[in-house]
C-alpha cells in the first residue's frame, strides 16, 4: 500500500476455477441488486464462456490485489450505440474490498488497455441511476454525462440508467 491506496492488478479472464467461483460470488442479491438480481447457472456459465469468447472485441480482467486475493472482475467489450460501435465498460468489486478505491483502480488499468488498442474512440458506461458508487467512479475518472436512458439489461429487461462517455482519444 503506497499513499493509501491498495496495490492491484488486472489479469485477462481465463478458464481457471477461480474465475469461474468469482462469477459466483458476483452472483448474489447484494451485488446485483443494481442489475436485476441474481443470474441462474445457466446464465453464469453462458458469461464465463462469453467473457473466454471475447477475442478482439474486448477483454474481461480479474482485478487481484499484490497478495494474491481476488477482488473483483472490470472488462469492457465492443457495443453498439446509437449506430455506432463503441466500447462498454463494466466492473464489479466484492463486498469486503468495496469502499478501498479499489473499483476506480481496476477501472482505471481497463481503460488505460482500451485505450492503448486504439480501436474505439469512445468507451461508455451504463449504471444504474440508483447506483451512486458507479457513478461516482465515473465523475471521478473524467467521464463526460450524456443522458439518463433505457438501457436493456439483462436481456429482456429495460432498466434506467445514466450514459457516461469517456473519450479514448
């Protein structure tokens, strides 16, 4: 720990056990009370799959801090929206590492790899309204609001959410 802040890393998303458990753990009430609850396993394994499957469109991270403890996942992926192809971006930290800064850290790392793809000129971000950590991670880092929006999450489900951009330029 250096000025306060936890030393972390993020690693591309592979076929290990762990990854697969951070899923699960992902997976509960609490940490997706802002994204439509809980998924089935189905769901689950259809993510792990997605997130091995996504090649050049992007890339999935687990967020490990210095000694080894898995703290969460942060990835961005290719999107389309409003007829343009952009990069999304999505984090996710357990409960017991929330509130540490560690989230605007891994966020932080993604961008600077999306960023260094040159691939997309923008990245966006979709919290929910209600979600005012997520938001809060996006002022902070120096996205730009757009618009309250519907957003289609999970599919089949509309939710409210804020549109942030950040320009990768």
């Amino acid at each position: 720990m250096k000025d306060g802040t936890i030393s972390l890393q993020i690693r591309p998303w592979t076929e290990a056990d762990r990854d697969l458990e951070l899923l699960y753990q992902l997976n509960t009430s609490e940490m997706t009370k802002h994204l439509g609850g809980p998924e089935s396993e189905e769901f689950i394994l259809a993510r792990h799959k997605r997130y091995l499957e996504l090649g050049d469109r992007g890339c999935m991270y687990t967020v490990i801090l210095n000694h080894g403890e898995t703290a969460g996942s942060v990835g961005y992926w290719e999107s389309v929206w409003e007829n343009e192809t952009v990069y999304e971006i999505g984090w996710s930290v357990l409960p017991v590492f929330q509130g540490k800064g560690i989230a605007s850290q891994a966020v932080t790392a993604a961008i600077e790899e999306a960023r260094s793809e040159k691939k997309h000129r923008f990245l966006h971000a979709f919290p929910s309204v209600s979600n005012k950590a997520s938001n809060a991670i996006c002022r902070k880092l120096g996205f730009t609001f757009v618009n309250e929006c519907q957003f289609e999450y999970p599919p089949g489900s509309m939710m409210q959410c804020n549109n942030w951009r950040l320009n990768l330029e």
